[in-house]
C-alpha cells in the first residue's frame, strides 16, 4: 500500500513533463536532473530500450540524508529533459537496494519474455543492515529483478540471491554486460579496493572468473560503481575496453573521484595498459562521482552520467527540500594523445537544443547579466600569451565570486570557489581546486556550462574536466574576463544563455 501511496503522491505533484513547483527552489540546478525531492546519489541502471533513456539512482525518499536505499526512476528521449516515473525498487527482507544496472536481454537468456517485449534486467546490490550491525562479514550480496513492459513495473527474482557473499565487507555495485567473442553476461564487481569478474549464460547463475586492481590504480578508498566497455579508439581505429572505477577518498582534490584504466580484456581477464601505473582521472573537480555509462546505446556512442556531489560534505550542503544533482550526460571519446590513450568527455550534442540566445563577451571588462543559466566558449592563444592566469570570474552584490582559469606559469586549469558563496557546512568543501593541462596545443580551450550552484568545465575539447557546485548568497550578476601579470590574447568569447529544461 506504502507503494501505491507514494506513487500517487510522486505523479500528482509532476505535470506531465516532469515538472514540479519544486524545481523554482534556491539553488535548484535548471539543466541538471535533481530529484523532486529528498535525497539522491548513484546514477544506477542506466539504460537505453525503444527510444527512452532510463535514469535509475539511489534515492531515499523519506529525508534529506542518506537512509534506506530505493532506486528512483526517470526517463528522456533526449538526455536533456527528464519525466520523473515511480520509484523501481524498494528495500525487502533481504535489505536495502544500492547500485547496479540493467541490460536488455534480447535473446531471453534469462527466459522472463513475455509479449513482445524484451526483458529489462536489473541486477543490484542489496545491502542488509541487521547482519552488517550485527557485525557479519557477508552482508552485501547480489540480487535481481526484471521488467517485461518498458521498464514501468518490476518483479524481483523469486531466488534471489543470484550471487552470494564469502565473506568480503564490500561487494557491490555490479555492471553487467554482454560479452560477444566468449557469448557470456559479464559482471563487473567493487570488492574492497579492487574488482572482481563473474559470468553468466543466463542472468541467474554466476561464476568468478577474475580480478583486477590489486596493484593498480589509486587505493585511497573503497572502490566504488565499476564500469567497462570496449571503444575504439578516433583516428586510429584500434579498440581497446575503458575500466571506470570510483574511489571513495583520495581523489586528486580530496574526498570522491572517479579513475579509469585502458587496457584489453578477453572475457574472463583485464590487462591495464596505463604506463607506470599512471592514474588517470575522468573529472579532476571535487563533484563527479560514480559515473557510468548508459547501456544498449544504439551506435558506437558511449554516453556517461555522474552523481554531481562528494561524499565528503554530500549530506550537509545547504539545500532544504532535495539534496543533490547529477553532471549532464557527457559523450566519452578515445582518443591517442602523446601520452598514450586518454578519455575524452564533452556534452552531449542535444544540450545545445537548451541555446536561447548567442551574444559575444565584452572583452576584458565588467560585464553586467541578469541571473541566468550559460554556457561559455573560451579560447586563448597560448604561445602569444603574457599572462600568468587568465580565465572569467562570476560575482555578486554581496562580493562572492567564482573564477576558473588557467595558470600557465603552473600550467594547470582550476575552479576556484573559495569565496563563491557558503562553505560553512564543512571544512572539507574545499577552495581551489586545480587540474593539469593534459595538452600542449597552442590555443588554451574553456568550454563551461554554469547553472545556478554548479559549473563544468571542458579544457581543451574534452580532455581534461572539472565539475564543482557552489552556493552562493544571491545570484552572480558580474561576469568578467580576467588576466593576471600580462595579456592573455584572447582568441574567441561566445556565450549562450540557456533555457531551464523544468519550467
């Protein structure tokens, strides 16, 4: 009945594009998905199936912190507007449901068809508390459930569990994919600080098959919402399988991150391809988290989505009503650099579709904009320039300010909040965060996209990010380019205003 109730509740406070009244709320990101309210963090089962783009994610909808997990539920047919759907999956008596993912499963290995229909397959975490509080080692194990009309209704598998636990503390967050050369499902797992492989004819029945990270990658934390895939790469053609994995501290600015390694992988064993053991992030800011890509993505596209928080003030930032938001959806390119293979992530194209107006900077002075949503398309000619920094600031009445920039004497990138607004919730909200330019071209490139309490930075097409949130007093009304100790031979200065995607 609880359900029922709820559904009712969620359905009626939403017009029939998802919108609510909510979504007008002080600091309400207008071009990011949040939730109608309440809590939210993991992107979970991201899936495309006959033209919809589902968008699970942890969700406890009773409060405003962490409790309880369900999976909320949401769909788009563009990746830019969001209708909000019932909530999925609820915790039962086998315990609370974390992250996972949902395939389609085509060919019916699982034997759920019915119509015509193809199943939609999740498979999940759960997580039960009384034997974690009663201090059992096994208390996160690997469950099931299925849809067989479009990802409205699901029904949990009757013998669930369909992995169990031997004992380890963390073993969760399964992506599951199909596996063409060996005709195997294979789940990627987070156990402690490394990932475990299993495979599977049929969904059901799981064998280990191999592990991966114990001597690899950065170990500051918990691993976290793995995720692979194969890409090939631009220009080269050659294909090599993308590991992602999420660590819960030690990321390159404090707190949550996400690393990635390329590599090969034949079914069963992942070879890591990163000299040296580099690390390789994905987003360099303190605000991407747990990301992974949709899947059964038509095309050769691999489209990434991210929780736009950190764990280590996530609960105690300053919003009443609903907590946290997700990146935008970003396509993740290949690309061979002279480092070797990088990650490449920029906006999907259909963001554009949100462009409302083009207008051209006003150089290097004040510049006065009502409150707003933008984007921003920066470029500077670096060998010409003289400056030591250069980049664009935001302010406010109330003297807050928000600037991200380029250091060429440090040759870095970075968004700096440290006076952008209230940072009094935690000392570990940290100021400037700094990333390193990944490049040597000679134009020095700031793709930003700036909602009302978080900006997202896109250097040098795409091959370093930085995704940080912010929160300031009033709305930023000043903007202005800035150079620092020279010139910075400004290249080109387009801004788009754009438009809300609720409202």
């Amino acid at each position: 009945m609880r359900n029922i109730f709820f559904a009712v509740l969620l359905l009626a406070a939403s017009t029939a594009n998802g919108q609510t009244s909510r979504y007008k709320e002080k600091f309400r990101p207008q071009f990011h998905f949040s939730p109608p309210a309440h809590w939210m963090n993991d992107p979970n089962g991201m899936v495309y199936y006959k033209g919809e783009y589902h968008l699970f994610y942890q969700y406890y909808p009773d409060s405003t912190v962490w409790g309880p997990m369900h999976w909320g539920h949401a769909i788009s047919k563009d990746l830019v507007h969001w209708n909000h759907l019932p909530v999925a999956l609820y915790p039962d008596s086998l315990g609370l449901i974390f992250s996972g993912s949902v395939v389609v499963d085509k060919n019916n290995t699982s034997g759920f068809k019915k119509g015509i229909e193809s199943p939609l397959v999740a498979l999940f975490t759960y997580h039960d508390l009384k034997k974690e509080k009663a201090g059992a080692g096994d208390f996160q194990y690997q469950g099931m459930a299925y849809s067989t009309d479009k990802g409205r209704n699901w029904k949990k598998f009757d013998n669930n569990p369909v992995l169990k636990n031997q004992g380890t503390k963390d073993f969760r967050d399964p992506k599951v994919f199909w596996h063409e050369p060996s005709k195997y499902w294979v789940m990627t797992l987070a156990v402690a600080d490394r990932v475990e492989f299993y495979r599977s004819k049929n969904l059901k029945e799981w064998e280990f098959a191999g592990t991966f990270g114990k001597d690899a990658g950065n170990h500051g934390g918990v691993w976290e919402c793995p995720d692979m895939f194969e890409i090939t790469a631009d220009g080269t053609g050659e294909k090599k399988w993308v590991l992602i994995v999420s660590v819960g501290t030690g990321g390159p600015n404090g707190g949550s991150a996400t690393q990635y390694f390329v590599g090969s992988f034949n079914g069963t064993t992942f070879i890591n391809g990163n000299s040296n053991n580099e690390i390789y992030w994905l987003d360099y800011g303190p605000d991407d988290y747990a990301g992974v890509t949709w899947s059964n993505v038509p095309g050769a596209q691999h489209l990434f989505l991210g929780w736009m928080s950190n764990w280590s003030y996530a609960t105690t930032v300053p919003t009443k009503n609903w907590r946290s938001a997700m990146t935008v959806p970003r396509e993740l390119s290949l690309q061979k650099t002279v480092m070797g293979y990088r990650l490449f992530s920029n906006p999907v194209k259909n963001l554009q579709s949100l462009r409302s107006s083009m207008h051209r900077l006003n150089g290097f002075n004040n510049m006065h904009f009502e409150k707003g949503l933008y984007e921003f398309e920066l470029s500077f000619d670096n060998e010409k320039a003289t400056a030591k920094e250069y980049g664009i600031s935001f302010s406010n009445k109330k003297g807050q300010e928000l600037k991200i920039g380029y250091n060429k004497e440090l040759n870095q990138f970075y968004i700096d909040r440290s006076d952008a607004g209230d940072n009094s919730f935690s000392k570990n909200f940290t100021g400037k965060n700094t990333a390193p330019r990944l490049l040597n071209n000679r134009l020095v490139k700031m793709h930003l996209l700036v909602d009302h309490s978080s900006v997202e930075l896109f250097a040098d097409d795409g091959s370093v990010c930085m995704t940080a949130v912010f929160f300031p007093g009033e709305p930023f009304t000043n903007l202005q380019l800035f150079q620092e100790q020279g010139e910075a031979a400004l290249q080109s200065d387009i801004l788009y205003r754009l438009k809300s995607i609720w409202y």
